[in-house]
C-alpha cells in the first residue's frame, strides 16, 4: 500500500483529486473565484492528460475524482473524458447547469450509467435573486435542466453558494430542489470565498490554508492544495496555495502534498465547511 | 565611481591582459518575472520567506517551489559555511560572478567579500579592474583564483599548470569544493544575469560608500 494510499485510509489525506478542465465560462459570475468569463484564456488540461490522472490517481489510492473549472462542459469531448476517468474512479463534475439544450443532453449518453455525478450551483429560490450574481436566465435554465438530467440516471447535486440566506428562503430553495428530484443529502450549502472576482465586489470569507481540505487539485499552471487554490486575480494565477509545478507524475505533487499535510496538526481542515 | 565591471570574457591565468572596463547596461530594468511577495509565496516555499522578504533569488525560485526546495539547500551547502574558509569561498564566487558578467551576483558578494575580510584592492582585482597577480601575495590564493578563471572560462579541461597550482596548496576535497562552489555560483550568475534580479538597496548604498558600486 502507498504512503498515498495509507494516508486516505486513514483519513489523515481527502481522497479526491480535482482537476481544472479549463477556464473559461459562458457566465461570469460576481463571485467567481477563477475570474472565468468567454474570453479569458482557456487553460485546458486536454483528454488525454484528464484520463491519465484519473489512471494515476486511482494507481496511488485516491479515492475519488472531481473536475471543475471555468464550466467544464463548454469543452464538447467532456462527457466521452468524464465516461473513461469513471473507468478508474467515481467522477463529480461541478457545472453551472446552463447549457443542457436538448442537444446536449443527447449528447451526455456517454456518461449515462457510468460513475459520474454532477454538482450544479443554485443559490436562491427566486429567479431575480439567484441571477443577480450569476447572470439572468440562470435559474431557468437550471431548474429546467435539474429534472432531464435526474430522468435520465445522472446523479445530480445542488450546491448553494452565499454570503448567508435566511431560514425561510432557504426552506423554499430545499423544497424547489426536492421537486427537481435531488434528495437533501445531495444538497450542499457554503460560503462565498473571497478569492478571485469575490474580491473585486467585497464578498465572501477570507480562506487560509487550514480553513481547507487539501484536496489535491491539478491544472495546467501545476499542482494546489484545494481546488479554492488556482484563483485568479488580475488575469494572474494566484501561488499562495501552490504545490508543485510538477504535475506528472501525480506521485510528486501527491508526495509533496502529504509531506504538508502530515506537518500540521489532524483535523483543522473542516473550520469554514468547505467542501 | 562608475560602474566598471566585464560582461563574459573568457580569461585565463595566462591571458596577456587581466583588467577589463565595461559598464552594466540597463541596472534599473525590472526583473524578467514577478518577485513573488510573502502573500504569494507557494506552501513548499514559505518557509524560505521567514517573516518577509527572502531575497530576489528565493522571491523568483518560489515560481517553481519544488526546484526551490532542493536548489536553496544546495546553494547554501555550495556557497556557505564549509570546510573552506569563508574568505577563500569569496574569492571564487566574486571572481566567477565577474568573468560571468553578473551585476547582481558581484554588487551583492562585494559586500560579502567585505564582511569576509578581503580588502578593497582585493575585490578590485577579482572584479577584473586590477591584475590580481599584483594584488594577491599568496600563491594558495593565487592558484584559487586561477582556478576560478580556467573552471569559468569553460574551455574544456584545465589546464595543467592551474591544476598543479592549486594542487600544491589544496586537498583533493577541496578542489572539489572550490570547484563546486564555482559551478553553482555560476548557476546563480546565469539565473540573475537572465533574470535581472536586483540588487537590495542597503547593498546598493553600501557598496556607494565603499566606493565599490
Ligand atoms: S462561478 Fe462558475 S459559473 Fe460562475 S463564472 Fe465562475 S466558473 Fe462560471
């Protein structure tokens, strides 16, 4: 068993591997952590180079895979990359639920009954108030595509990103998404972190290292502790939460990360529920 | 004074001529990458930062912290505190730094060499200004620095008289030393020199009142 593989069991290192797919979105949200919008670059990690992690993660004892970015599925091959990394780990994809036409739903059959789940962002139960920061037409979208994804198999979770919500709306925001057919353990709900845009409009909860799990977390300008790390600002990729630039083999910013982990004291990661 | 230092010139122990003039273009350029400041400054390299500013060598290695984990170790181990004396260490990283046309590297062991205890002239002759040969008495350090010369210059093997120069006054670990204390200077030379790194201000000021800029 690898030391990787023994810190997972053990509980002393997360078990999943994120990994940047790419950069850039067709929204551009006011808290958007990557600074993601049309026309930043696109920093994409390429089929090859995602199914390869997969394999290696699954080889060092990960446990999990989860890819985010930028919005994932704006790359056309994803849902073929997501089906061949779920033939090495369970794969959760985050995606901002916008862009499930018809056509690209049809378009998902790859992944339909494999390990792959998706985590789509919804944050208010009202239209007006959701697309506020995330751009209009969102919810409908999101609450049209919700159900088409569910009907056809795909596991799907809601994660609630906010400042803070009151107890009432956040009742009505659970009960719009149980009648999208997503059960409440597949609902998360956490903080805004100010990184990124977040930054630029005052949001959100400033995130130290041990305020986050260290989630090994892969892209193209290298390896970070969390998938909170590979912010941008200013057009730059921020170094604060950086590894390693190695990011081939897994096995050195892997290595590098238990290194880290194991010199700080257990169970400090959890302080802000970030998730 | 003005600045009077040799961009890379490939001299010799045997060159006819030992003292070049030339001037350091473009000082105040801005480094070719970002320093990275303390708020950036990479988990493996953190703890190089200690409470601020590591200095630019660490601020540009801190892009790749993985190389700068195992480089500052090194670099530590090759330029400081050894079984050399600190003095004889000088000699080699300021007359390579010299012959390797590296501003940041010379200015910044200028001051080092002064603290080491080389005198004024010294360091002139090892900056190429002055023909060591006149300045330096001792035959060990005479043969160091024709070492320094011939290992700098890179032109294939060194020669045999530099080789039993410095045989005569030196263990075979200590070549090896003084050797390696040549190469990862000159690492360090390419890295500043390709990089503009700059030179800290106390340096500057320093070596402005030493007459030494
Ligand atoms: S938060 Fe997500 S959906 Fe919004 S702009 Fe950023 S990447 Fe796109």
């Amino acid at each position: 068993m690898s030391a990787i593989a023994e810190a997972v069991a053990a509980g002393r290192l997360p078990g999943r591997v994120w990994m940047y797919a790419d950069y850039h979105c067709n929204l551009a949200c006011t808290y958007c952590l990557t600074e993601s919008a049309p026309g930043v670059p696109r920093r994409e990690l390429g089929h090859e180079r995602m199914v390869e992690i997969a394999a290696e993660a699954a080889e060092l004892g990960f446990t999990d895979l989860g890819v985010t970015g930028g919005e994932p599925f704006l790359l056309m091959s994803l849902p073929g990359t997501l089906a061949e990394m779920a033939e090495h780990l369970p794969v959760l994809v985050l995606t901002n639920g916008t862009l499930f036409t018809p056509k690209r739903l049809a378009r998902l059959e790859p992944i339909l009954g494999r390990r792959v789940a998706m985590q789509i962002s919804l944050d208010r139960p009202d239209p007006d108030a959701n697309d506020g920061m995330r751009g209009p037409e969102n919810f409908g979208k999101v609450v049209e595509a919700i159900p088409r994804l569910v009907e056809r198999g795909i596991r799907v979770r809601i994660a609630t990103t906010v400042e803070s919500i009151e107890e009432a709306e956040l009742d009505r925001l659970c009960a719009l998404h149980r009648d999208l057919g997503v059960p409440d353990e597949d609902h998360v709900i956490r903080p805004i972190v100010r990184r990124g845009r977040a930054v630029d409009h005052g949001l959100g909860v400033t995130a130290r290292q041990q305020d986050l799990p260290a989630e090994l977390t892969i892209t193209t300008d290298g390896a970070f502790w969390s998938p909170f790390g590979p912010t941008v600002s200013a057009g730059v990729v921020d170094t604060d939460l950086l590894i390693t630039r190695t990011t081939r083999p897994l096995g050195v910013p892997a290595g590098a990360l238990l290194r880290l982990v194991e010199n700080r004291p257990p169970g400090d990661d959890v302080a802000l529920n970030i998730r | 004074m003005e600045c009077r230092y040799a961009s890379y010139e490939p001299v010799t122990s045997s060159a006819a001529s030992l003292t070049v003039e030339i001037a350091w273009p473009n000082v105040s350029r801005m480094s070719a990458v970002r320093l990275l400041a303390a708020g950036e400054a990479p988990l493996l390299a953190r703890p190089y930062y200690g409470d601020g500013d590591p200095g630019p060598i660490v601020a540009a290695l801190a892009h790749v912290p993985e190389l700068l984990e195992v480089a500052l170790p090194f670099i530590g181990a090759a330029l400081g505190p050894s079984a050399l004396s600190w003095r004889t260490k000088e000699l080699v990283i300021v007359r390579v730094s010299a012959l390797a046309g590296c501003r940041y590297c010379v200015q910044t062991h200028t001051a080092v060499a002064l603290d080491a205890g080389l005198s004024r002239e010294e360091i002139l002759a090892l900056r190429l200004s002055l023909d060591y040969r006149e300045v330096f008495a001792g035959a060990a350090e005479r043969a160091v620095i024709a070492w320094s010369d011939a290992v700098a210059a890179g032109h294939g093997p060194v020669s045999g008289q530099a080789r039993d120069g410095l045989r005569a006054h030196f263990a075979e670990h200590e070549t090896v030393e003084l050797t390696v204390t040549a190469g990862a200077t000159l690492m360090l030379n390419r890295l500043a020199t390709a990089l503009e790194l700059p030179t800290s201000p106390g340096t500057l000021s320093r070596l402005t009142s030493e007459g030494l800029l």
